[in-house]
C-alpha cells in the first residue's frame, strides 16, 4: 500500500516545515500593533470611608 511508505510523506512535511520556520514565522513576528500600549500613571489615589446614613 503506497500510504504505508513513508519516504515521500516524510519529505513533504520536512519541506513544509521549513518554509513555514523560514517565511511565515518571521512575518508574523515583525507585526507591530499600530496603538503602542502607553505607561499609566503609578500615583495612588486615596479613597475615604464611606458614612452610612443608618
């Protein structure tokens, strides 16, 4: 049965993962958002109790 050697399907998928380590990774990795996440502002706000009217 043709299925059960392994010599050509071992090299197709040899070659697609080389072109998918080669081509596509590096294009995913060079995305940049367009909104660069800013710093937010460390100061600590105070907060007062709340009085219950009962």
């Amino acid at each position: 049965m043709p299925q059960l050697d392994p010599s050509p399907w071992f090299a197709i998928l040899v070659f697609s993962w080389l072109i998918f380590l080669t081509i596509i990774v590096p294009k995913t990795l060079n995305h940049t958002f367009p909104n660069e996440p800013s710093l937010q502002n460390t100061q600590t706000l105070k907060t007062k109790a709340w009085t219950w009217p009962w």
